[in-house]
C-alpha cells in the first residue's frame, strides 16, 4: 500500500494545511503591496474565491471515497488522458515546491550572504527527503510542533510592534478601484488558498473522511486570520514605505525596538519562514513522490524520494535568475499559469463526476 | 535486532561527523577580526562628482582604558579611528576603508548616519540609498544633517562617554523633554522622503565651542521638498511643528508675568495635535486641534494660584505662545512651500476622491492652504509648592 489508510486524524490535517498556507506568508506580503493599504480587503476577496475552489475540491472527494487525485483522474478521464492529467499536476507541484526551495536559497543568503544558496537547498531538502520518507503521519507531527512556534511568533512581533502601529495608515479605506483588489485577491488565493488541491491527493489517509469539510474551512479561515494579523502588522508599522521593500515582514521585524532590550529580533522570522516552508516543500514532496510512484504503480514511493529531490535541487537553481523574477513571475505569470491547475481542471472533473453519477443512477 | 543496532550506530556516527561540518560558521566574522563602525558621515569629496564617506570605528582596546579624561577624536589614546575614503558610490568608498583598516569594517552596529549640508542640498536620497538596502544594517538608527562637513561631527569632542557617534544617537533620542528638535531615525525619515507631498525633516546638528571644547549641538531642524535639503526652522518653529503633528514628548513654555518683568515656567505633561481638513467650495481650511496639559514647575512673580481667573489667565498667555509657534511655523513653512506637516496625508485620508483632483496642483496650493489652531489647555498641579518663596 502507497497510502496507509486512516493515517492522520482530521484535526493534524487542520494543522498541516494552515501550516501550508503559512509557507506562502512571504510571496503574499509581497503581493500584497500593490493595493497598499487595502490588503486586508484583497485578503477577505482571496478567502472567498479560496472557498469558493475548496467547495469544488471537496464536492469531487465526496463523489470517490477512499481515492486521490491520481485514482480520480483515470476514473473520470480514462487511462491516457488520466495520467496525462495527473503528469501535469505532478508537474505543477513539483514546480511551485521548487519555487519555494528557491525562496529558502535566497531568503537565507539575505542573511549570510557570503554562504552559497545550494548549501542551504541542500540541508533544506534533505530534512524534507527524511520527512517523506517518514510519510504524511509524519509531517504532519511537524506541523503540530512548529504551527505553535510560528503563531507566537506572529503574535509576539505584532505585540512587540502595537507601539509603532499607526492605523491611521489603513485609510482611506476604499480607494483603490475593486478590479485591482480582485486581481490581487486572485495572486493571493493562486499562491495559497488555491493550492489546497493537494488535499486531494492524501485524502484517503484520514481517518475521518466525513470531517474533512469542516476541517478545511477551518484552517482557510485560520490561516486568513493568521495572514490577516501579519499583513496588518506590517501595514500599520511600515506605511507608505511598503512599496519599496522586498521583503516587508523582515523590515517590520527588524524595527522592534523596546528599550534597546528587545532589539534585532528578525532572526525570529526568518526561523519562522524556514519551518513553515519546510511543511510547504515537504507536502508538496511527499504528494509529487506519492503520485509518480501511484502513476508507476509501484509497491513503495520510497525508491523515489532522492531521485525526485534532486530534480528539484536543479529545477530550483534554474528556474529563475533573481529573486524579483520570482516577484514578477507570480504577480503577472502565475494567476494564469496556476488557472488550469486550481480551477480550471477540477471544474472539468466535477461536471464529469456530475454527469457520470447521473448516468450511473439512471442505469441503476 | 543485533542488526538494526549495527545499523543505527552507522547511521549515528554518519549524523554525528555531519555536525563537524556543518557548524554553520560559513559566513561568521569573529570578534577580533571585524572593526565595528559606530557611526558614519557622508561628505561631498574636493574631487568634483566623488563623495567623502568617514567612518567611525571603535578600538575595542581603549572602549575601557580610555576612561573619561583621555577622550576626543584624533588623540592617539582616543576610543575612535575616524577612516575617510572617496569614491563615486557608498558602497564603494566603504570597501576601500579595507585598503587601510587592518579588520573588515562591521557596519551592522551603526548608530548614526551624518549627512553633509551640500549632500542634503543636492538630494539625499542618493547618498542614502545604501543605508537603507542594506540587510546589515537597522533602520532604527538616527540621521543628522550636519552644518558644514559632516565628518566635523564625529571628529568633535564626545561629551559623554568617549566615543562621539553613540554620544550623537543618544542626543537624539534626548530631544524628549525639550522639544526643539525634530529628531527622526533612518525608518521615519525614509518614509516621508518616499511620500510625493509631505516634506521630510531631520535634526540639524552643528560644531560649537563650549568652555573651549569643541562640541556637537543640535541647532535646528532641516527641511527636504523632494529629497533636497532647502531650509530649516528655528527651535521655536519645530516645537510649534511638533505641537502640530503630536510628536511632541515635553517642554517648556515660558510665559510673561503680568505685572512685572519677570516670567513662569509652564511644563507641558501631555501635549496632542489633531489635523483635519475641512473643505467648503474648494477651500481648504486646516482645523488643528491641539490639546495641552500643564504643571506650573516655576514662578518668579508672585501670581496667586488659588485663584480661578489667575489659572485662566496663565492657560491663555500658554495658548498665546503656543499658537503664536505654530503660526510661525505654518507661515515658515508655505513660505518655503513644504508640507511637513502632512496637510495633503490628512486631505487624501479625509477625501481621497477631492485629493485625486488637487494632487497635482498641491505645490500650488499648499501656500494658500488656510488653517485655525485651536488649543485647548488644561492645569494640572503647582509643583510641591502653591506660590514663589516670598512672604505675601
């Protein structure tokens, strides 16, 4: 068995996708500068098209109990087009796990500049590869531990900050015209939200599956409450000056200052941006090694996991150049690139589970 | 399981030599061999289009021995090693202080970045930009616009202490309980460089001969219009300003005494400052509301304070001098055509469709701009006595 079924219980699959959704803090608080002050609003619009994707997923999972995607594909599509299908989203996840490799590569050399990227990628990836190899039981463990320490440290830099918060920065409230903050809406529920689609591939392994909608719905709207706080902060810390920065949290971070005590605290961040990747890139691993070794019907993913990390050691390194590409490729290329993949596939495959269940019923 | 045991000491022993080499010291610069710059000044260079940039580095050797009396910059038992270099970028200049320091310069511990005024005249943003990209360095550090040459400041006297940058941050943050200075770090004054109307300001600081000492004070506040230095207000104006926009920590007002020559001294314990625009057929009208709360700390006229009318009195000489600073400072500032008080922040937060119409016209509207100040004051106490030590 590829999948050990009732693995996980639905409560570690709350924790495991707020985790993920946490590991795309840093390329949302970079979205979010283009509508300035109004990104808590951009988030409620990314919150909502991100529901409106999960309702989707959930209503195919409930159509084929017991069934990933990969299962799912071929049942609906039929063997070639099905592992067509499931070859492009295997393809997509590995993709967006690369992205967030990169992230870790560059993200540290802010750091430690002098440290070659490949060093970090290198021990990053292989605590990823232990982790697959454990299973999803596993990450999700993980994410039981580190969502904590990722919360408080939200919490405790939002605390350490309330003095330098100015809300008048929130204003004006609307000014922005609404087409800007749907399209920023989108870029936010494309890199987070919208990547929940991976629940659908370790579905089976809950122990509950009957839980898993309201499980979902809660880590959405947890994991925008967590966004929310992190946007606000750096909002009503950093003003105006947001639209210059790379990286806001880090700056927002690096001002706390509580009577030359509580200095130099952005260390915090980083270690908070690591651990939540490392939940991100080690899902989307473990899914990307899970789906080759279900499309290869093989016995055991584990003969998988080197081979697949290091392809995503190379990708990472070669598929941008600097690390503004990778602002622009996912503001301007990757709403349209991940359509297909969040909403446009899934779309066709519950009109055909639709259309084949009435089918079934009228033969029966 | 005798197996599995083989195994797993493998496998430790495997994991354990991993941690010979991965100390996660790929990047680490060791005490002794990095010189850490305490604070930094940007200079035009006497070479046309070069700039001088001076740094300020620590002797870890003489931070103790040098003790009190041994201080000042240049001496040879001083606490500092003021390096100058030129180049054509910041960046550039500060690698070259390798040519001469026998440690990498450390920039991250910088307290203060001094700009000269011909830098600030010929638009900061460009000799700062650096400052600001940097990832080593923290943007709670302090900015000076000095008077003359910037690297004058760091070579003065430290007073306090003995090394000179440190003595500037910390005079900084000292402008609390005075209020002359507008003092702003680096994050604060990015900020509203980055803002298209509102004008940024910076503490001027300047070297003055005190009991034969040549010593740095601060003697104003500079004012930028688009990231070029183009005037300053006095110590009073800033207060007024201060008052304007809610900065101000605490001061004090001296007023006249009413009948005789002499003054008292009100000390504000909370003061407050609110701007809102109000707009009536296309004028614009700043309401600015200022609420003060006061201690008589100091009285040498004999005034009786038991009485009400007296009490209101003094409110009302307060108000007077407060209103008449911050009318000052208004009329300085649409003289000099610079928002420093955030009028077009406080109209585009109001009424951003009106704001959209005027944003282009604001230079030309701004001087125009009329306001009305309305203070509010209230007393607090007399200090631990009710009236001058005289007999009645």
């Amino acid at each position: 068995m590829l999948l050990k079924d009732k693995e996980i219980p639905v409560s570690q699959f709350t924790f495991i996708l707020i985790t993920f959704m946490l590991g795309s803090t840093h390329i949302i608080t970079t979205a979010t500068k283009l509508v300035e002050q109004q990104a808590w609003l951009a988030l409620l619009l990314a919150l909502g098209e991100g529901l409106v994707t999960a309702l989707i997923f959930l209503t195919i999972a409930k159509r084929f109990p017991g069934k990933n995607l990969v299962e799912i594909n071929e049942l609906l599509l039929g063997r070639y087009l099905g592992k067509f299908v499931t070859i492009i989203y295997l393809w997509f996840f590995i993709h967006i796990a690369s992205l967030e490799l990169r992230f870790i590569g560059d993200f540290t050399t802010l750091i430690l500049p002098e440290t070659p990227p490949l060093v970090f990628i290198l021990s990053f990836i292989i605590m990823c590869a232990s982790a697959v190899r454990n299973g999803i039981e596993v990450i999700g463990r993980c994410s039981i531990v580190i969502l904590p320490l990722v919360f408080s440290e939200i919490l405790l830099s939002f605390g350490l900050l309330i003095k330098d918060m100015n809300f008048d920065n929130f204003l004006p409230l609307f000014e922005l015209p609404f087409s800007d903050l749907l399209v920023t809406g989108h870029i936010i529920t494309t890199v987070s939200f919208g990547q929940g689609i991976l629940f659908l591939m370790f579905l089976p392994a809950l122990n509950e599956p009957k839980k898993v909608q309201r499980s979902l719905f809660a880590a959405f709207v947890l994991a925008l409450l967590l966004l929310m706080l992190i946007n606000v902060r750096n909002i009503a810390v950093l003003g105006g000056s947001i639209e210059i920065l790379t990286y806001p949290s880090y700056q927002a971070v690096k001002l706390i200052n509580i009577a030359e005590i509580l200095t130099r605290l952005d260390i915090l961040l980083v270690f908070a941006e690591i651990l939540t990747t490392f939940i991100k890139v080690s899902l989307l691993y473990y899914i990307v090694v899970l789906g080759t070794a279900q499309l290869l019907k093989m016995d055991s993913y584990l003969p998988l996991v080197l081979p697949i990390g290091s392809i995503m050691i190379s990708l990472s390194l070669l598929l941008l150049g600097f690390y503004l590409e990778y602002f622009k490729f996912t503001i301007h290329v990757f709403p349209l690139y991940s359509f297909p993949f969040e909403l446009g596939i899934p779309l066709v495959l519950l009109l055909l589970a639709l259309f084949k269940g009435k089918r079934q019923q009228k033969e029966e | 399981m005798l197996k599995l045991k083989k195994h797993s000491l493998i496998f430790l022993i495997f994991f354990l030599s991993i941690t010979l080499f991965t100390t996660s010291c790929w990047s680490r610069r060791e005490l002794n061999d990095i010189a850490i710059i305490m604070g930094a000044a940007v200079d035009k260079a006497e070479e046309p289009d070069l700039l001088a940039l001076t740094a300020q580095i620590v002797k870890p050797g003489q931070i103790g021995a040098a003790g009190g009396d041994t201080g000042g910059g240049g001496g040879t038992d001083s606490a500092v090693w003021n390096i100058t270099m030129t180049g054509k970028t910041n960046q550039i200049t500060a690698r070259k202080m390798n040519l001469v320091s026998p440690r990498r310069p450390f920039w991250s511990h910088n307290k203060v970045f001094v700009f000269s005024e011909a830098v600030s005249r010929e638009g900061i943003a460009k000799f700062m930009d650096v400052w600001v990209r940097d990832q080593e360095l923290y943007p709670t550090l302090g900015v000076i616009i000095a008077r003359g040459k910037a690297a004058d400041l760091l070579a003065a006297m430290p007073t306090i202490g003995n090394v000179q940058s440190l003595n500037l941050a910390e005079l900084l943050e000292n402008q609390g309980p005075i209020s002359y200075i507008a003092s702003n770090n680096l994050f604060e004054f990015t900020s509203v460089l980055l803002s298209k109307t509102t004008s940024a300001v910076a503490a001027i600081g300047e070297v003055v001969e005190k009991s034969g000492q040549k010593i740095v004070m601060l003697t104003g506040t500079a004012v930028f219009k688009e990231g070029k230095l183009v005037g300053e207000i006095n110590e009073r104006e800033t207060r007024g300003f201060l008052f304007l926009t809610g900065k101000l920590g605490s001061s004090t007002i001296v007023v006249d005494c009413l009948e005789s020559e002499y003054y008292t001294s009100l000390e504000i314990i909370t003061a407050s400052g609110k701007i809102t625009p109000q707009i009536v057929n296309d004028e614009i009208t700043m309401v600015i509301e200022i609420s003060i709360l006061s201690d008589v700390s100091e009285q040498m006229c004999n005034e009786n304070l038991f009485s009400s009318k007296m009490i209101i009195s003094l409110l009302q000489r307060q108000n007077k001098v407060v209103s008449s600073e911050v009318n000052d400072v208004i009329k300085k500032a649409q003289e000099m055509n610079t928002d420093i008080f955030g009028f077009s922040d406080a109209i585009h937060k109001k009424c951003p469709k009106y704001w959209k119409q005027i944003e282009k016209d604001w230079d030309e509207i701004f001087p125009y701009i009329k306001t009305s100040v309305v203070i509010d004051s209230k007393m607090r106490r007399t200090g631990v006595t009710t009236r001058i030590v005289e007999p009645e």
